[in-house]
C-alpha cells in the first residue's frame, strides 16, 4: 500500500528510493490480504490465529510510519498528503459503493449519521479505514508538533494508544469496570473500534516522523535480535488474550509499539538511497522498488474485488471446494490476481510517462552502445588496470546517475567526479563503489566526504592538513603537478608530497597526475608527455625509496588508453572515449577507435510555414529567404545546449533522413531550419540534432567543430530540461 502524499519533508527526501521499505509495501500489503482470507485456517488453527491477528497486524502500522517517516518530518504542512489521500479515498469509495450498500453499510435508522461514521472513523468499506485514520493521525501529529516538544506529542501518542487498547485487545478486562465500560460504550456510538485516527495511528505516525528527524539507525543486529524477541513476545500476548480476555478487536498490542520499531529499524538499516522520480525510468534501469509502491496501493485497494471475483468465479466454474474452501489456494489467488491487475495498472502508467517524454526535445541513451563501448575499452587496458570513468557534468551531460548504474551492472566500481555534490548526489542514488572528486572542496563540506564514504583529491600539502584538521579519518588520493600547473602539489616538492603520507586521519588510496597533450600527434606534446611521465615516476620512486608505501595509480584520460601509451597503472580515468566519441573530429579515426556515441538529441517539429522570396525572419532579421522558401519552426533552442554559434545556416538538422540548414539566429527555445527541399515535412516530426537518421549523422563533433569548441563542452552544455530516455 503507498501513501498518496509519500516522500515530502526536506529536499533529500524527495526523490529517494528506499528499497527494503519499498519491498517490504508489498509483503504487508499481501499480509493484509491474509487478514481477510485466513490462509492457515485449513493448516493449523493456532498457526492461523498467530499470522491473522497477531503477526500481520504488524502491515497497517509500518504504512503508517511510513507515511510520518516521509510526511511529518518537514515544517510545511502535510497539505498535499492530505490532498491525496483524501482523493484516493474518494475514489475508492466510489469503486466499493455498490459493494457497500449490498451489504448494509448505510442501513439504518440514521443514515447521515452511519454515514458520518463510516467516513470518518470505519471507512467506507471494510478496508478502507487506514485512508482517514492516516489523514486524521498526520493532522493530529502535525498539528501537536508545532505547539508542543516532539517528546510531549509521543506522550499525548502513547496516552490516545493506550486508551484504544483498553477498547480493542484489552476490552475483556474493562467490560468488567461499570463506569469505564460506559464511557467507552458512549464512543462506540461514533465509531466502531478504537483501531481508528484518533487513539491507533498517532502513535505509528509519530514514531516515523521521530526516526526521520534524528536519523538515528541502530545496528542491524541489534535490529534483528529486538524484531524477533518482541514478535515472540507479541505472539505471546495475542494467545494469552485470546485465553484469559474478551477482545473487542485485535489490531493493538503492547509489544506492537516496540516490534515496529525494531521492524523499521531493520529496513533503513539495509540501504537508503535515492532515486529518480516517475515509474519508467527506474523500470528501465531494472529497478522494481519504485513501482512497488505503486503496485503495494493497488494490491490492497483491489483486493475484496478480486476476493468477490474469485469466489464468483468458483461458483460459476463448480470449482469452490478448490478456489474457496481450500483457504491456502484462495488467499494464493487473491495474491495473484490483485498483483496481475496492479502491475498492469502500473505498466500502462509507465507507458504513458514515457511516451509523454518525446513531447518536445529529449535525450536518447544508447545503452548498449555505452556496454559496448565499455567492452571496448576493457580490451585495451592491460590485467590489473581497472576503468575509473568520469562522469562530472552529468557524465558530460548524459546522465550521471542513469550512466553510473549501468557501468554498477557491468561491475564498474570507481568513478571520478569534480565536485563534492556531484559526488553526494550519485550516492544519494546508489552508485556502489569508489567515488573520486577531483576538484577542490570546501572545509565545510569535509563531513559530506566522511558521510557519504567519498574520496577526496589532495590538491596541495597545506590542503592535505586542513583535510587532516577535520579530525576524523578521510579517504584521499593525492595529486601531483608533472607540468599541467593546475591543481596538485608540484612533483619537484618531494618532501611536501612525502608528509601527506605522515598525517594519521589521512588514508592515502591512491596518487595520479593529469596530462595535458595526451594523444597529440605533434612531437612538441609527445616529448611534453614524456617529461610528465617521467616526473611522475620520479616522484613515485623517491616515495618508495622514503619508506613509503604506494598505493594505487592513475594518470590515462580516454586520449592515453586509445594512443596505446604505457597503461601499468591501477585505474584508466576514461571520460569522452566512455560515451563514443572524443573532442575534436577526426580523433576517432586517428586514433583507431572501436566505440560508438551512446547519446543522441532529438526535437520535435512544431509548425511548417512558408516565406515568399525576399521576406525576412528572426530575431535581427538575419534571414531573407531567397526565394520561396518552406520553414520549419524545431522545439529546441540555446537554453537547451544547442550553441548560437551553429545560427545562419552554420549548422545544420536532420529531418526525414536528409539535412535542413539552420535558418537565421537559434532562439532560446526555438530554431528555424530550411526545409525546402525535403518534402512532407509536417508538425510533430523528429528533428535530429545530435545523432543518425536514414544514413545522414551529425556527431557532437561536428557541431564542436562548426561551433569552434570542442564535444567535451557541446555535450556538457545539454540542457536540464531535455527530457532523458533510456534504450535498452
């Protein structure tokens, strides 16, 4: 079951993904459905009773920390939860309304009255309770925590519990105490149980947006030992109440509070990671726990239909001694069927979210270029050197995190980036292995380095002490300067090189150099290359012959593996040559290289129109048609990365496999492209600017060279708000 409102609070809450909390949705929605089909009943009459009404109770209350954990953390308030929810309630009130009047809902002598009840506190239908008790429980929660210390909303949580289990597990003890009976036979009258909003779920709420807003996870085995001594312990109670009490329900235990605790501590314990909004894209990379949530929802929502339909389909076919009567079979069924019908429900939906991605200008990804490009370059490097691929600047705008989780799957475990928040954002996202930033990082952000199990370059001595300063163990590869005078210490200053190695709360994984030439085929930059080499080595060897010991090295760019240079290093921090392609055209040939481009930009066409010969158009009017001459108006502009320069027939699109020249200056949001001589061109067609079409290509190179840049930038300037599709 999925919160409508899930995943507000603070912005690195928002788009993440937490997987085991997404797997386990789906195990208690299928607990729910147990409560309602009783499937050891046919087994074991104690072993029903202990998975029915004790351990499955434990489903309702971790959706409802949940929903605190995701929904009550933030200062704002939970309006959009409560919007949601409140929807979803509608609807599926709708959807049960005939189901519900058939069996007596509203019958009575005060329908407004049962009706009132039944909204508010029982539900509209028999399940459908949790939708208002999670409203009413985050508005309760809420609302307390903004007069009262979080301390006093967990006392006033625990006081409304305590009550409703005095009206639920605990009734048998106060039916005996006349005056207590009473009172709680007066709140009979306006709702059913006190498993409800009120006194059931500001607890659980709480209890999440608690976890959220300290951040404290215990250890896994701590976890797992609390989980299962309190689920023995609460098993213990049900069959002891269920002996010596008279229960009224059996939703609300004591041990329930302290077993979902350890239960949700368990879950965050294993991995909290992010991920990227909307159901396709995580179906695209394989990733199942986002739409879990989705398929979780539609499992509890639709399963008393497919229970009903079940069973009527058992009457119909004479098979109701194997569909119905055989509990174990039925809930099986029930399971299966409400799990088909939520996937297809959930498979339209992606459908439709990436159909919509084509709607104006987008990105394709060619995954299976980029696996053979990775294929490729493996071939090249010798056993031992392992690929470090950069992926700063979005992966050269191809998608930082889309990219790393392919490379994950093909084992790659060490990537390269040039900032600390590049860095953070691809953890947050579940990139595995080492994480590499190259560039400078400001002290303040020194605990980003520890938290998110990054490796920070050491730019020059004074550097390596203040990272030292930081007073907590830091992972670190050291730079040095061989001739490029950027960032490094010098490789002539030994001595200061030699005393990162002394500091104690550094742990020197690696040591690298940058080469400004590689690849050239002037013999000027060759020898260049050579003199850093040599300095590199130099340095190298007067560090072992310190004593000290050397740990991993790189210094190869996508240039040097493909030049087939010396490649007895650890790492190859391969960048261009990854996505298929390299700075300037002509590169690729030069260098012999087997790699494809992985990214291709397309745009739509968003009107054909005609210019009569003379007429101008544009911002400056720096297009006279010269004769009459067909337009078409490409949805894509600078804003988007496509650069200026490429203005006034300087660049050109590919439209039905042949080129269209630009025509005039490229807009921010828009360009003009001649098509007189391609016919049948028409609104909604496919422009492409970056990629191949009918034998015609443009490379990222060619509109480098036509822009007078290099790739590196046409593709790092790609624009955010290019929508990004992934091909299998």
């Amino acid at each position: 079951m999925k919160n409508a409102g899930q995943y507000r609070g603070g912005n690195n809450m928002k788009d993440m993904e937490y997987t085991y909390i997404d797997r386990f949705r789906l195990i208690a929605a299928f607990m729910i459905v147990g409560i309602h089909t009783y499937p050891f009943a046919d087994i074991n009459e104690a072993l029903n009773f202990g998975f029915v009404h004790v351990s499955a109770r434990a489903a309702v209350p971790f959706f409802l920390m949940v929903t605190g954990y995701f929904t009550c953390r933030g200062a704002k308030p939970p309006l959009t939860f409560i919007k949601k929810t409140g929807l979803l309630y509608a609807f599926a009130t709708l959807i049960y309304l005939p189901v519900s009047i058939y069996a007596g809902y509203y019958i009575g002598g005060n329908i407004f009255g049962s009706a009132v009840k039944n909204i508010l506190f029982d539900g509209t239908f028999y399940l459908l309770w949790y939708l208002p008790a999670s409203i009413i429980g985050v508005s309760l929660v809420y609302n307390l925590s903004r007069i009262f210390s979080f301390q006093t909303v967990m006392g006033v949580a625990l006081v409304l519990y305590t009550a409703g289990l005095l009206g639920d597990n605990y009734y048998g003890f106060v039916a005996e105490m006349p005056y207590i009976n009473t009172a709680y036979n007066m709140g009979f009258r306006l709702f059913s149980y006190t498993r409800n909003g009120f006194f059931y779920a500001p607890i659980f709420v709480a209890m999440g947006a608690g976890m959220a807003k300290t951040g404290h996870i215990i250890k896994k085995w701590a976890s797992v030992i609390g989980l299962l001594v309190s689920m023995a312990i609460m098993l213990l109670e049900g069959f002891a109440l269920r002996h010596f009490s008279n229960p009224r329900h059996d939703s609300m235990y004591i041990v329930l509070v302290p077993c979902m605790v350890f239960l949700f501590q368990f879950l965050l314990s294993h991995n909290k990671a992010p991920l990227k909004t909307g159901y396709g894209h995580e179906v695209a990379n394989g990733k199942a726990a986002p739409i879990l949530r989705f398929i979780s929802l539609w499992v509890y929502i639709l399963h008393p239909l497919v229970i009903i339909g079940v069973r009527g389909m058992a009457r119909i076919t004479g098979l109701a001694v194997v569909l119905v009567d055989n509990n174990m079979v039925h809930y099986l069924m029930v399971c299966f069927f409400s799990f088909s019908i939520a996937y297809i429900i959930a498979i339209c939906k992606i459908r439709s979210h990436n159909s919509f991605k084509k709607g104006r200008a987008w990105i394709e990804l060619d995954m299976g270029s980029l696996r053979k490009n990775v294929d490729a370059l493996r071939a090249i490097l010798p056993e031992g050197c392992e690929l470090m691929p950069a992926v700063k600047a979005n992966a050269y705008g191809h998608g930082a995190v889309a990219v790393c989780r392919e490379l994950n799957r093909l084992g790659i475990r060490s990537f390269c980036v040039a900032s600390v928040t590049e860095a953070v954002e691809l953890r947050k996202r579940r990139i595995k292995g080492n994480i590499l930033v190259l560039g400078y990082t400001h002290p303040a952000q020194f605990c980003l380095l520890r938290r998110y199990r990054l490796t920070q370059t050491v730019i020059e001595s004074d550097y390596a002490a203040l990272l030292n300063g930081f007073g907590k163990k830091l992972s670190v590869h050291i730079e040095i300067d061989t001739g490029m005078r950027r960032m490094g210490e010098c490789s002539d200053n030994i001595d200061k090189i030699a005393s990162v190695f002394d500091y104690r709360n550094l742990r020197i994984s690696g040591i690298y150099t940058h080469l400004c030439v590689a690849g050239s085929d002037a013999e000027s930059d060759r020898l260049f290359t050579q003199k850093q080499l040599d300095r590199f080595h130099r340095a190298l060897s007067s560090l072992k012959s310190g004593g000290y010991i050397l740990p991993k090295t790189h210094i190869h760019s996508s240039y040097g593996v493909f030049d087939s240079m010396d490649l007895s290093y650890d790492y190859a921090r391969v960048g261009l040559g990854i996505y298929g392609t390299l700075s300037n055209c002509g590169d690729d040939k030069r260098l012999n290289t087997d790699v494809s481009p992985v990214l291709s930009v397309k745009a739509r066409v968003g009107m054909v129109k005609t210019l009569l010969s003379g007429e101008p158009a544009g911002y400056g009017l720096d297009f006279t048609a010269k004769r009459d001459t067909k337009i078409a108006i490409i949805s894509i502009g600078y804003a988007d990365g496509i650069p200026r320069g490429l203005s006034c027939g300087v660049g050109d699109v590919i439209i039905n496999g042949r080129k269209a020249p630009i025509a005039g200056q490229i807009c921010m949001d828009q360009m003009t492209v001649d098509i007189t001589d391609i016919p049948n061109v028409r609104s909604g067609d496919i422009a492409v600017i970056i990629g191949n079409s009918e034998g015609e290509a443009i490379s990222a190179c060619d509109i480098a060279r036509q822009a007078e840049t290099i790739a590196n930038e046409i593709l790092s300037r790609l624009g955010a708000r290019l929508e990004m599709i992934l091909i299998p």
